[in-house]
C-alpha cells in the first residue's frame, strides 16, 4: 500500500508541476487582463446578483434562485478542503503555502467566472428549471461532445466518488479525535463503521428528494455552520492578536523562501497551497459551473458574478481562518494530518468544548458537501443519459462509495483525489480557453446595461452569431418579469 501511495504521489507531483499548474495560472492571467480583473473590480455586483428572484419551473415550482444555485456550490468547496485540506498544506508546505493559496484563488478568479457565465449561456431546460455545466459548453459550444462525454465520465468520477471519500474519511477523522479526547481510546475502531452507518443514512434521506431538496438543505445549513466557524476562528485569533504580525511574516517569508519554516521548500509550498486551495475552492475545475446553470437569472454574467464571489468566500475567509487557528498555535510541520491538527489547534486555544463543536461543523459541512458532490455527478449522468433506471443506480453506488471512504486510507484517498483533481481541471480549461471570449463579450454587454441603468437581461438576439444557445429565447420583457427585477 505504501508503495502504491508512493508511486501515486510522484506521478501527482509531476502532472501538477509541469501541466495543472502553469495551465491554471496561464488561463487565470489571460481572463483576469481580458476581463479587466473582473474578480477584483465588480465584487458589490457580486453581492448584489445574489438576491435575484427566480421564475417558475416547468412543473409550475420554483426554480433554483441565484443563492440557491450559489448555496450548492459552497456546499461543495466549504468542506473538509476548508478544514483538513489547509491542515494538510501548511503541514506539508509550511506556512507559505498560504500564501501561495490566497495568489491562485485571486489569479483563477477570472476562470471561475467565466466558466461559470458559460454554464448559463449554454444551459438547458429540465422539469425543475434548468441543468448545465461544463459537459454541456463543451457540446454545444465546441460541438465536441466527445469532450463533453469525457469530463462527465472525470467529474462523476471526482466528485461523486473520490472526493465524497475524502469527506467520508474527514468526518471519520474528526469523530475520531473527539471520541478519543472524552474515552482515552486510542484505537476505537467501531468509529469508521459507525460514522459511515450514519452518514449513509443522512445522505440517502436528501439525494432521493431530488435537487430541490439538495439546495434547500445547503441553503440552511451552509451559512449557519460557516459562520460559527467564522466566529471561533475569529475568537482564536483575538485571542492570539500579538502573534499576528510575526505569523504574516512567516507567511510571506516561507512562500518566497527567505525563512525556512520546518525544511518546507518553496515548490513545496506552492504545490502544496495551489494543490489544497483548488481542491477547496475549485476554481476553474469545472464543477461550480454546474450548480450555477441551474439558477433562473435574467442574464448569464448575473451568475457568473455570484458563482465567482464563491472564492472570496471560500478562499479569502474560510481557508483563511483554518490558516490563523493552526498557525498562532505552533503547528508542527512535515507530517500529513487532516482535521485533527486543526481541531488540536482549536482545542489548545478554546478547550476541549471546541474540538466537539469543530467535530459537529465537520460532520455538517462535510455532509453538505456529500450533497453538493452528488448533484455534480447527477447533472452529468443526465448528460451521458435518459435511462430513467440510471439515476437509482448511480444513488446506490455513491451510497456504497461514502461508506468505503469512511473506512478507507486517508493518505490513498487524498493521493487518488489529487490525480482526478488535475485530469478534470486540465480538460475543463482546455474548453473555455477558445470559449472564454464568449463570457467577454456577455460582460461587456452586462456592463453596457448597467451603464444604462438597467438591470441587465440577455436573450439570444443580442448576440446573434452565438450558435448551439438552447435557451434565452424569451422576449425581455417576459424574461425580466419571470426573473422577479
């Protein structure tokens, strides 16, 4: 098993050093000058585009609203990545991959908002609204649905399966350390099996509602849980105020290599925070775009802009916090733990009441994000097929995956993880890199409205030359009706 964890783990480092990243970083720079730093600049519109109302569904319910859509998609990045996936690259890279993490997240960006614009651009109709994604621009806007075929294949496989182990394993991690803190049992293997009894029960309750129920579960839950994270990290670091100056110096000194923090070099701190800060924030890895396509907006940039406000959320915040809580804490650095090291940081700060609170965050942000991971890999089955029978199977299998992540090695998930991580990022931004001046051109149009002061709406004869749109034919009267402006 080490061997195959070894051999998994030098096949990463090349793929990643020498194709995902400079990929990601060429794409993030060309959008970022293109759209005139669009993910810096328009930030309150960010905000705004938030509380667009949707319209009614075929079935004559609502469909998704913009913060529904958004809620999904946090549901997925704000996981375990937030919690363990920071542990591990501070751990591993030292203090500098922090920063490394925070440069990408504000550099892919652009790639966030302009795959996310190409999901709605390109989306289609279904019975509760609207589906799309990455699968779908690929069809109709490369006309390669080969492409579109291939990265359904990846995502499911990603999301639905490999990374859904990864929150079953976290959550597993982290009851872990709470049981032990409260029995002194070290072992307590009845954990995994019991945990993963649980969250089997818990997830299957909410898949088999339906994407409704999805985003009304992540809508509650997401926020609420976000946010008393948010506030016990913010207390840790009142707590901790005077290390502040010397952390952000640590910070800054170990990602550009003028102070050596725990033998982490600086390509291991970039690796280490690009590698943790994409799988958290999942910029310009093609799968917020799928949640964002279900939203009813009146224009596509409306939800673009808010699918992209995610990094900042994401990244900037929740990242940021787990960052502050393990690094006032004297972290020790070059072994891979997960959440446990953020909970022991937790736990030195605020006492033990806090490692049982963090336990609970997890276990809810991680479920949320079950959800959010399953409806990724449900938006593309649907693309590879109609088969009404597909769809209890494909349930059935990630219910059967969740409990074998609880039970499984955390060092193989996370590795296997990694791989999956880099093949859909490659292929996603191998598509909007000739598409991506499609989402341009919808900003400059969004932009001009605004300028207007009109709140934007797009239908398909603005753009007319566009080919393969298979909505966006209403009128724009009906449509700003429909869309509650």
């Amino acid at each position: 098993m080490d061997g195959l964890i070894d051999g998994i783990g030098e096949v990463n480092d090349l793929f990643w050093t020498y194709v995902v990243i400079p990929l990601l970083a060429l794409v993030g720079i060309y959008f970022t000058v293109r759209s005139g730093g669009v993910q810096l600049r328009m930030l309150p519109e960010m905000i705004r585009n938030l509380r667009s109302k949707p319209e009614n569904a075929p079935d004559g319910k609502k469909a998704i609203s913009s913060f529904q859509a958004f809620s999904i998609s946090a549901a997925a990045r704000v996981g375990t990545g937030n919690v363990a996936g920071v542990a591990i690259a501070i751990a591993l890279g030292g203090p500098g991959a922090v920063l490394w993490m925070w440069v990408m997240g504000l550099v892919v960006g652009s790639a966030a908002f302009v795959e996310s614009t190409l999901a709605q651009l390109f989306k289609v109709r279904d019975r509760t609204g609207y589906r799309g994604g990455p699968a779908y621009y690929m069809q109709h806007g490369l006309k390669a649905r080969w492409m579109g075929i291939l990265f359904a294949v990846v995502i499911i496989f990603t999301f639905s399966f490999t990374f859904n182990m990864v929150q079953a394993n976290s959550i597993v991690d982290a009851v872990h350390s709470s049981v032990t803190s409260v029995t002194g049992e070290e072992e307590a293997s009845w954990v995994a099996p019991v945990v993963g009894f649980a969250l089997v029960a818990l997830v299957a309750l909410v898949v088999f509602g339906g994407v409704r129920r999805i985003a009304h579960v992540a809508q509650m839950t997401v926020p609420f849980m976000a946010l008393i994270y948010l506030i016990m990290g913010i207390i840790v670091v009142l707590m901790n105020v005077e290390k502040i100056p010397a952390v952000l110096g640590d910070i800054v000194g170990a990602a550009f290599g003028f102070k050596e923090i725990g033998a982490a070099a600086v390509g291991t701190a970039i690796m280490q925070g690009i590698r943790r800060g994409l799988f958290s924030n999942e910029a310009g890895m093609g799968s917020a775009p799928n949640a964002g396509a279900t939203a009813a907006v009146s224009h596509p940039v409306k939800q673009g802009l808010a699918q992209t406000f995610g990094i900042y959320f994401d990244t900037l915040i929740v990242c940021s916090i787990t960052a502050f809580i393990i690094l006032v804490s004297d972290p020790t650095y070059g072994e891979a733990v997960g959440a446990s090291m953020t909970q022991s940081s937790l736990e030195a700060n605020l006492g033990t009441w806090s490692l049982h609170l963090l336990t609970a965050i997890i276990f809810l942000l991680a479920f949320t994000s079950v959800l959010g991971n399953f409806y990724y890999g449900e938006a593309n089955l649907t693309f590879l097929t109609s088969n009404p029978r597909a769809l209890p199977i494909f349930r059935g299998v990630v219910i059967v995956i969740l409990f074998l992540g609880a039970v499984a090695s955390l060092e193989l998930v996370w590795s296997v993880a990694d791989v999956t991580m880099g093949v859909m990022a490659v292929v996603n931004l191998v598509a909007i890199a000739p598409l991506g001046m499609l989402a341009i051109r919808l900003l400059k149009d969004y932009q001009e409205q605004r300028r207007q002061g009109l709140d934007p709406v797009f239908t398909r004869d603005r753009l007319p030359d566009i080919q393969g749109v298979q909505c966006w034919e209403a009128d724009r009267s009906e449509l700003k009706q429909q869309a509650g402006s």
